[in-house]
C-alpha cells in the first residue's frame, strides 16, 4: 500500500507555511532619464505614467514611505506635463521646465540609494551619520552652554591677555579651526610662546573659571563648531561674502533634496519649504536657460540689494556699538571728574570745620535791640524797647535753612554747619526761646 499523500483532496499541503510578503521598493523599471526634451512625447509620458500607477497600485510588493513618497510626486508631474502637452499654446520656456521637474525626479529614482539594493556598510554609514545628528541635536546646548560662558569669562578679566581671540566677532567654527592650526605648536612648545597660539591659550587661561578642563573645552568647542555647521547653512556669510555662487549651488541643493530629507508626514512643511526656495531662486537668479547648472545662473540686481541692505544694518549695528562705548567711556571720565570735585569739596569742609567759626550773619540790630556783649547775653538798651522784628528775621532764617531741600550728603553737611553757627549766634543774641509769634 502507498503512502498516504500529506495534501488534502484540494492540493492544500498543511506543512507548508504561508511566507511573507516580500519587502521590496519597487515593482518593475525604473525610468531612464532621457536627455532630449522632444524625447519626452505625450505617448512616452503617457507610458510612464501607467507604469508609476501600477507600481502604486501593486499588491505583491510593498513600498516604504519614502519609495510611495516619490513615486506619487514624479506620478504628479507625469500627469502635468501630459495634461499641458495638449495645449497647443502652452509655452516653450513652462514646457522645458515642466520636463525638467519629470526628469529631476527620474534622476532621483536612479539615485536615491533607498530606491536600490543597499549592501549592511551603506545603511551603517546612514545609521551613523543620523546618529551622530541626533547626538548634536540633543547635548549640543550643554556644548553652547559652556562654550558661552568661556566667552564670558575671557571679556571680563582684565588679565586675559588673547581676550580677543574667543570675542563675539569670532564664529565658533573660526575658533575651532584655529585651534587645530594651533594644535602641532601647542603640543610641542605649550604656553611657553602664548602668542603663537593666542586662541588656545585664551582658552587656557578661563576654562578653570567654567570648571572644566582644557582638553574637555577644546571637545567641547569642536562639538559645538560641527554642530553649528551641520544644522546651519550660512547663508549670511556667503551674502557678506558675495558669494553668490554658493548661494546658488545651496538652493539647487535643497531644492533637489528636499523631497527626499523630508520625512512622508511632513507634506505640508515640504509644500511651504519648496515655495519658498522657489521663491529666493527666482528672486535672487535667473536660472531659466540652465535649471541643472546652478553655476550657470546669472546673478539678479535683487541679491545684490539684499547685501546692500545686509551691510546697511552690520554697519548701523557697529555705530551703535561704537556709540555706546563712547557714551560709556564718557560716563567714566564724567565720574572721574566728579569723584575729583568730591574730594576737593571734602578737604575744603574738612578745613573749614578746623578753623575758627566766621562771625555769625544776623540782619543789623535796630534802635532799642539786643546787642551781644562779651559775657554772650543780650543787652537792652535802657529806655527803649526791643525790636523783635530782627530777631523773627534771623529765626526765619534758620528755620528755612533746617527745611530747605538737599542736593546729596556732601552739601548737606556744609549746610548743616551754616545752619548750627547761625542757631549759635541767636542763642546768643537772643537766647534760647523762638520770637514772638513764630
């Protein structure tokens, strides 16, 4: 007797196990980017579409993200290009840049390594290069942190004597790189030649006032230099520079990249982006007659306003600096100055308060008042009566002395004394008691 067959009368083999659908990015060819506008017929765009559609529409490969992603934006403009061909007065100058979007994106498909077979030391290279992103992107501000208060601490002492070299005028990637040219100098012959290597000596000099080492402030200082250059793209400088063509180059750049550095969810952010890069390009150049040669793009009077203007605003921003210092220096002089004033007043009531007191200043005494004798009492003349009208005079006196108001301690104790001789000369002409009707 046989066997008995392991299959069911359906052909079914129970031991067979249902495998995975294989992972996989593509589903068919990718379009060859063709060299020749007129290559690009509506019956060949027509063909490419089709075969985008079905590559989307597959249901035995699957697409990641970034695969569907560009698939459905080079499917967009397939279908763009196809629907304005038929316009017969659609123009040149829209047709070529239409193509030139199609082919961009079949160039990107031929390129972009997430669209091929990539061998495991390729996707390490990726894995590294987004760590090492993300390792800048989350401890680079304890680097920004203490690289600031490096810069602190080199402006407030008066000793540091390479201050300069770690000023706010410097970017930190000038520091960085001028420290590696110090480098071979500082490890042969140290601090004993500081202005050899004035930017690692400044450093040297205040990284104990941050509380960490020299060699970890060095780290630090590289970190954050890399750092700035990988997440910023210095535009600034290169306007500054008029360096147009790196301006240009950097727009082409992200222009071209940015559908694949944006991450599927991010559609929104991209739309925005890309308008405004197409914004600054058409802007800034005239890249009609050579949209893939961005050193072929001639320059626009409007790039060249905004360096104007770039350098107006540097410029006033110096004036206002220089301006302050000068307020400043001002300032100190005038203290100075007052300070020298206050102490010439202070020797002279100093002098003063030693010498005899001067005669007191009393309104001349009237027929029948009181006149001072040697005994300090007052005597009245026989027969005739006091006049007290002098005496409320000389009360007023102190009293709108005592109540009057003080311009700082210095004046205040010179009035102080004034105002204890005249109190003194009363008492002595009059006595102790105020006037009548005072």
């Amino acid at each position: 007797m046989s066997a008995q067959s392991s299959t069911t009368p359906h052909g079914f083999n129970p031991t067979l196990t249902i495998q995975k659908r294989r992972r996989s990015t593509v589903n068919g060819t990718t379009p060859i980017p063709l060299l020749s506008d007129d290559a690009y017929t509506p019956d060949c765009v027509q063909q490419r579409l089709d075969d985008t559609e079905n590559r989307l529409n597959s249901t035995t490969r699957y697409l990641t993200p970034n695969s569907q992603k560009l698939l459905t934006l080079y499917r967009n403009a397939c279908y763009d290009l196809l629907l304005e061909s038929l316009d017969e007065d659609w123009p040149a100058a829209e047709k070529t840049k239409r193509i030139n979007e199609v082919r961009g994106y079949e160039t990107d498909m031929n390129n972009r390594r997430f669209l091929q077979d990539v061998s495991d030391q390729t996707l390490l290279a990726e894995i590294v290069t987004f760590r090492q992103y993300s390792y800048y992107a989350r401890y680079g501000d304890y680097a920004a942190h203490l690289v600031s208060k490096l810069r602190k601490e080199a402006s407030v002492q008066p000793q540091c004597q390479f201050a300069d070299a770690l000023s706010g005028k410097q970017l930190w990637s000038t520091i960085s790189a001028q420290i590696k040219n110090e480098a071979p100098t500082w490890a042969r012959s140290g601090a004993i030649d500081p202005s050899a290597v004035k930017t690692t000596y400044a450093i040297y000099e205040n990284c104990a006032r941050v509380g960490i080492s020299h060699d970890h402030m060095v780290l630090l200082i590289h970190l954050y230099a890399d750092r700035t250059l990988s997440f910023h793209r210095g535009l600034q400088d290169y306007l500054e520079n008029q360096q147009y063509s790196q301006i240009a180059q950097c727009l082409y750049e992200d222009l071209r990249d940015l559908s694949s550095v944006a991450a599927p969810n991010q559609s929104a952010d991209e739309t925005a982006m890309r308008a405004v890069l197409e914004q600054l390009r058409d802007q800034w150049f005239d890249s009609s007659h050579a949209p893939d040669q961005p050193q072929g793009w001639t320059n626009l009077p409007e790039i060249r306003k905004v360096r104007d203007e770039l350098q107006k605003a540097k410029q006033k921003s110096q004036d206002m600096m220089r301006k302050v210092a000068q307020n400043a220096a001002q300032r100190i002089a005038l203290s100075i100055e007052e300070e020298e004033l206050s102490n010439e007043k202070e020797e002279l009531l100093v002098q003063a308060a030693t010498q005899p007191p001067e005669p007191p200043q009393l309104p001349p005494p009237g027929p029948g008042s009181a006149t001072i004798t040697g005994k300090g009492k007052a005597k009245l003349s026989i027969g005739k009566p006091v006049d007290v009208s002098h005496r409320k005079q000389a009360w007023d006196a102190i009293m709108d002395q005592q109540h009057g108001q003080y311009n700082g301690i210095k004046t205040t104790m010179a009035r102080q004394r004034q105002i204890n001789r005249m109190v003194s000369a009363y008492r002595t002409a009059y006595g102790e008691d105020p006037p009548p009707g005072a």
